[in-house]
C-alpha cells in the first residue's frame, strides 16, 4: 500500500469553520546579531496550506532553532512574515497552552489565525523529543491542554516528521490528524523514487551529513533501489579515504574534528566500496583552496598540506554525463564550499545538470534548497523537500515517526 493510501488529507475532511491546530516547520535561519530571518523557503512553503485553511479557526504550532542555540529565539519574527506573505491578520501570542492562549483560542471566529509561542521553549518538546513511547507524547501537558480545543488536526511539518515529540506526534492518537499541502507533496514526490519503475536512478550524496549519506548509501543499493551513488564534498573525500587515498594531514584533522566518529565512517565506507563499489562514484580530481585561490588537482597527486574545497572539472564532467543518462536523479548536499564563489563550480555545474536534463529530480536538505534558489532552478527541479535530515530518513526508508502517526490517526479515527 503506497503512504499516500494509509493517511488522510485535506481531500478528506471539510474544515470550514472548525478550529484546526496546524503544526509546521518554520526553523529559518536568522542573522546571529538582528535576528532577522534571512530565507523564508520553509515558511512560504506552507502558504497553499494555510490558503487551503482560510476559513477554519486556524492555530498555528511551530518552533525555531533548540535550547543553546543562538537563534532560539521567540516566534513573533515569523508571525510577522506570515502577516506579509499571507496578507491577513495573524494574531501572536507568546504562549502555548496557558489560560490565555486558551481563552483566546475558544473565542476566535472563522478565518482568525492564532500563531502560539516557540513549542520548544516548553521542556516536554525537547525532554521527550525522541522518546519512542507514543503514549508519553500524547499525554504530554501540550497534548492534553491544547488537543481539547481542537476539532482536527492537520500535520505539515515533513521536516520535522523524523523526529518523535509531543507536537509532532502525540495529537494523532487523540484528535482525527490529517497531512498538510507540505507533507502530501513530500511523501507523494518522494515516494515516486521507489514506485515509479524508473530504469536508471543515480543519487548524489555531498555536503557534511556523512553519517545519514552512509546509510542511504547502503540501504538503497542494498534494496536496489538506486543504481548509481556519486560521492563528492565532505561524503566524497569519506571515500577517498576509504579507497586508500591521504588527503593530507590538514584535512585530515578537519575530518577528525568535525565528525566526532571519522574513523568507524571511514571503515563503513571502505565496507561499502567493497560491496558495492561497482555502484560507487568517488572524485577523480579535486579542488584546493590556495591562499583563496583554486586549484584542480588529480587525486593522484594527493596528499596535500591545502584544504579540499570542491570537486575538480574531470568529475564534474563525468557526473553531468552521468546525470544526462539517468532517469532519475536525487541530489542532497553540495560539492564543496559553495557559499564561497571561487569554490562554488562543483555544486553549480551539478545543479544546473540536474535542472537541465530531462530526468525527474528531487532536491533534498536545506543548503541544497539554497543552491536551488540562488541559481534561480526551483522551477527547473520536480521536486525541493522543505527537509533535510527528514529526507534522508525517508530515502534511507527509516520510520518516521510523523508519517507513522498519520498513519495511526486514520486506523483510529476512520
């Protein structure tokens, strides 16, 4: 049974003037000193969402950033933004489920917008995030107070639909939980990259989640759902490491210090090429960072006491040429440093190779949404996830606990 038939959508239900929790995903980055929210991808992804929810009694659930962070800050920015983008009032409250979001809540009229306080600034969402007893989260003081005040609610936030807390999945079990715009698009999108029958899938796996593009890597050649996996950025020199190559001390200790568990990543590497390394594409060339300068270098020639900043023009031609021949394509992460413009011809030959070939192409992680945006390609790719590490659990097929109570909600509800 495809996902698409185990859960309910708007398609489903008439919301009109019921009162409607709606949670989304509207984790921006900010500006670390004005706390300005410099993209508002996420949030404007939501709109045809909250369009669709014009005349309900609609009550808005997010968060921003978690404790310790720098943009940990409170929602009233993003309420802000959602009044511009929408055009319509969007009344802020600086609470979540205390008597006066509750008054507030009982007392609105149909089309009103309530957008409630920053979800993880309550100790239930961080404390229990995680936790795999569903039970707990439904009993949660943020369940229990807000789910009486509800007729449905509508679940959106497929970029957090990989983790387990109280807003994410504890409303399911109490009140009928339907999907969003985001998150029907997501699933039904995505979901076409193991049920469409297409005969030549390649997915490039860049940028710094190694951890997560390891086990992508073996989960889809395991299960023959990819036939290509190209390698570049930090999940390509992973690789090169792994096939016997020293990148050099400097980027060696990089690796060290950025990934607490580089060596047992570097061995499971090794285990894939083993496996599958007719399967695996790595750099054949590279580029050096030189005083800010570029330089391509062949792979042969390392290791090197300069950083490695991007993939060199051989692989990019080998890439493209690869990505012309597929069918499908799934690209998650960049090749190299590309907030830097002198390092940034790797990721932008990709992407644009990706947006011109006639293959059906699903973007996925936040840096690659950027890429995506900044080139001007978002009408050129099929499919941009609002998620990061929610796409890669869902490519890696790993349970997502969002999805999974969808799923519940309409076995009990309906």
């Amino acid at each position: 049974m495809a996902y698409e038939e185990e859960i309910l959508t708007l398609d489903h239900l008439d919301l009109k003037g019921k009162t409607v929790g709606l949670r989304v995903d509207f984790n921006s980055p900010l500006d670390p000193e004005t706390k300005r929210i410099l993209d508002d991808h996420r949030i404007r992804s939501h709109i045809p969402t909250i369009n669709e929810l014009s005349d309900s009694k609609l009550v808005i659930i997010a968060h921003q950033s978690r404790p310790g962070k720098k943009d940990y800050i409170p929602l009233k920015v993003h309420a802000q933004r959602l009044n511009k983008l929408l055009r319509r009032k969007v009344d802020y409250i600086d609470g979540l489920f205390d008597n006066r979001v509750k008054s507030k809540i009982q007392n609105m009229d149909e089309s009103d917008i309530l957008f409630l306080e920053n979800a993880r600034f309550y100790a239930e969402e961080t404390y229990l995030k995680g936790n795999p007893d569903i039970s707990i989260h439904e009993n949660s003081h943020i369940v229990k107070e807000l789910a009486p005040l509800f007729d449905y609610f509508v679940h959106d936030a497929f970029a957090a639909a990989h983790r387990a807390q109280p807003t994410l999945v504890g409303f399911a079990g109490k009140i009928t939980t339907i999907a969003g715009r985001v998150m029907e698009k997501e699933i039904v999108d995505m979901s076409k990259a193991f049920n469409e029958g297409f005969e030549n899938k390649i997915i490039l796996l860049g940028g710094m989640k190694v951890d997560d593009s390891l086990e992508i890597t073996e989960t889809m050649l395991d299960d023959e759902n990819m036939d290509k996996v190209l390698t570049m950025g930090v999940v390509g020199n992973i690789f090169l490491m792994a096939d016997g190559y020293d990148l050099g001390e400097g980027n060696r200790k990089f690796l060290e210090r950025e990934l607490s568990n580089y060596g047992s990543l570097v061995e499971k590497a090794k285990d894939l090429l083993e496996e599958y390394g007719d399967k695996i594409y790595i750099p054949v060339d590279v580029v050096l960072n030189i005083g800010g300068k570029r330089k391509g270098a062949p792979i042969d020639v390392l290791p090197s006491k300069y950083p490695i900043f991007d993939i060199g023009l051989d692989t990019i031609v080998k890439y493209k040429q690869i990505i012309e021949d597929s069918d499908l394509v799934i690209v998650n992460g960049p090749a190299g440093v590309f907030e830097m413009d002198e390092f940034s011809i790797g990721t932008r030959e990709i992407f644009k190779s990706v947006a011109e070939s006639n293959t059906f192409s699903i973007i996925g992680g936040g840096h690659s949404t950027a890429v995506v945006e900044k080139l001007d390609l978002v009408n050129d790719v099929n499919h941009i996830s609002t998620g990061g590490g929610s796409c890669i659990s869902f490519l890696a097929q790993r349970e997502m606990p969002g999805i999974e109570a969808l799923k519940r909600s309409k076995k009990k509800f309906h």
